[in-house]
C-alpha cells in the first residue's frame, strides 16, 4: 500500500475501528426521524468536544464541524444522520430500541465514518495543507437538510472548494467501491394535480363536468411527455401515485386529485417536464369544461460528480481498495439523495461503499426491515474519506 507522508490511513483506521462500530451500533440502537435528531447529534457534538474539534449547529439538529490545517483550500465530507419510520425484524445485540424507526439506510454507518475520520485528520490537522468541515446532515430522508445548511452558510468561512459524500451499498461486496461519471442520482419533483368539475347523478351525466373522466384523460396524456418527448436514452419517469374521487358508484363528484412524481436525469429535462405536465394538464381541462390546480414542489435536484475530483478520488482509492476494487457504474439511480444539493454549489464526488456480505446474509436492500450493514466496511470508509481528503488538499 503506497504511503504519502508515511501516512496509512487503512492502519489509522484499523486502529479505531472498535470506536466507530461502537458509535454505528449506538446510533442503530436509538434511531431517530427527520430533524428530531436531539440524541444523535447530541452524541456526534458530545465527540466533537472530545477531540477539540470547533463546530455549529445548523439546520435545526444539523452540525458544521471544522479543523482548521495550514493551508487555504477546504474539502468539506458530509454524512446523514437520519433514519426511518420502519419496525426492524433483524435479531441481533444492538437492534433497533424504538418500534416503528430504524436505521434501514445505513445512515447510522454513515455517521460513525464520519465521526472515525474527523478523529483521523484531526489527529495529523498540522500535515494538512489546508482545511477539513464536516457536514452531519438532518432529514435526508424527508425534505434534505442539506439545502437549509447551505442557505445557512456552511460552504463558507471558510470557503468550501470540493465535497466528498458516501452511501453504503448491499449490492456492492464489502471491500468495494462503486462510483459513476457524470448524472448520479435523479431530480425528483412530486406533484399534485386538483381537477374541478360539476358534480351530479351518474345516470345523467350530460348535466355533470365529470372531473373522473377529466382526470382519465390527463394520466393518459402524461406519460407520453416521457416516451414521445423526450431522448430514449435518457432516463426518466413520470409516475401517478394516486387517484382520489367520489364517494358512490353513482354519484359523479365535483373534484378529482391525482398525484405522482417526476424524475429526470438532466436539468433541462426536469425543467421541460414541469413545463410541460402544467401546459398539458391546462389544456385537457379547459378543453373539457374543467379548471384546475397545479402543485409541482421542488424537491432534490439532481447528483452529479464532478470528472475531475472523481478521477482524483479514483487515484486515491486505489490505494486503499486497489484498482481491480473499484467499478465504475454504467447506469445512474432513479432514486434522489440530498447530496445532490452540495453537487449543485461544489465540485463534488459521491460514491458508493459496498457492505454486501453473502456469508453474514447481508443481501437485504436499503428501506428493507431486513437491511443491514457489514461492520467491516466502516474502516475501510473512513480510510477512503481521509485518503481522498489529504490528496485534494496535499498533492
């Protein structure tokens, strides 16, 4: 293993690993939801005053940590600290205390990584050609924290230049590493459609606006912005979730609600999607006597990583995973992740952290009351968080 510095950061790693696993199993136990993260970052701001590492609170129950180098530039790694309303049907020592919540995203490792690599920097902050800040995210599973600490200024004092984020993936062996060029995540935009008509019996429907029939119509014409309007080589979705209308099989209502989600992989698609759901929807209503009201929220924007702090991410990976541990991702996730919103202001890299263990039976997915994560990936996550750290500020 190639040493910068005499620097092993696998060895540093080693090291603490009992201390983070000891953390990760802490926050599994007490898992808490959205930004009523008063424990965890209780805990998380309890370690940060161990180790003399300065820091604020932000975004409700968020945390921006600082250590402070000898240099100008600042790398910023950010971790999610939430979990999810979901009862745990795992069997082991540190299972979930709370019915209903559970750490079923490997936030909980997340944490734990972090909190292991800023005891590792901090350690050697005089090495450092620069400057570390922690990002220790609330409700990245609801609304995205990350937005309200960027507008909260987190990026700056110092100013931030490039951010390095991970996910624990159970489709990725423990050991591995997986990244991808480009578009990573999915823009997520959900939306809600009222379609208003004239209500009356349904055996007389010519004195009626049927807002049922209305809304028929509108579900059918939608999808075909997706497989007539946009490139076929470029992913996207527009999905209805729901159809909410009537009361009796006889009776025609005045008001139908449909509601769904887009997600596109481009930002000039998420734009023309939005545009083109209102103009749409606007002209099948009118078009048949209705009138209507359109909620399009704006929700995560998309992820993408940057070709050149990935590339340098790939060079120092190798020395901690090796070359043939690394695998570059063909196709992105229709999925959304908050980090997408530190990608939209910074040159940013995120990748994704295999704890898949076949042997342990770790094989469940994320959000699954079955999920779990090997343990033995959270050194090699902190080693691959200081490594990539100290070159971007050091070489």
């Amino acid at each position: 293993m190639e040493k910068i510095n005499s620097i092993d950061f696998m060895e540093m790693a080693t090291k603490i690993e009992k201390e983070v696993i000891g953390f990760r199993r802490d926050f599994h136990e007490n898992p808490e939801l959205d930004y009523n993260l008063f424990r965890t970052s209780g805990k998380v701001k309890e370690f940060l005053r161990d180790e003399g590492i300065e820091y604020f609170e932000t975004a409700d129950t968020g945390i921006c940590a600082l250590i402070k180098g000898e240099g100008n530039k600042t790398v910023g790694i950010r971790a999610d600290m939430d979990a999810l309303p979901l009862q745990e049907k795992n069997q082991c020592e540190y299972c979930s205390k709370i019915d209903g919540r559970m750490h079923a995203c490997g936030h909980d490792a997340h944490t734990a990584i972090l909190m292991g690599t800023a005891k590792i920097l901090n350690s050697i902050k005089h090495e450092l050609k620069g400057n570390i800040k922690l990002f220790f995210e609330p409700a990245e599973e609801t609304t995205g924290g990350a937005r309200l600490m960027i507008k909260e200024g987190v990026l700056d004092n110092p100013k931030v230049d490039k951010i390095i984020g991970l996910h624990v993936d159970e489709r990725i062996e423990t050991g591995k590493v997986g990244l991808r060029k480009g578009v990573v995540n999915a823009a997520s935009n959900p939306f809600t459609i009222k379609i208003k008509g004239a209500g009356g019996h349904g055996a007389k429907p010519n004195s009626t606006i049927d807002p049922v029939v209305i809304a028929s119509n509108v579900v059918i014409a939608l999808q075909q912005i997706v497989s007539r309007e946009l490139p076929p080589e470029d992913p996207a979705v527009l999905t209805i979730g729901t159809i909410h209308g009537g009361t009796a099989q006889n009776i025609i209502p005045d008001e139908v609600e449909i509601s769904g989600i887009i997600r596109v992989m481009k930002t000039e698609h998420r734009e023309y999607v939005k545009s083109r759901l209102v103009e749409i929807t606007e002209g099948i209503v009118k078009s048949l006597r209705g009138k209507c009201e359109i909620d399009i929220e704006e929700s995560y924007p998309c992820l993408y990583n940057d070709d050149n702090v990935l590339e340098g991410f790939v060079e120092s990976a190798k020395n901690i995973v090796g070359k043939n541990n690394i695998e570059m991702l063909k196709a992105p996730s229709m999925g959304v992740e908050s980090f997408a919103y530190f990608s939209m202001e910074k040159p940013s890299v995120f990748y994704y952290l295999g704890c898949r263990n076949e042997e342990k039976g770790i094989i469940h997915p994320a959000h699954n009351s079955l999920f779990k994560v090997d343990e033995d990936c959270l050194k090699i996550g902190v080693a691959l968080h200081c490594k990539a750290a100290f070159d971007i500020l050091n070489k």
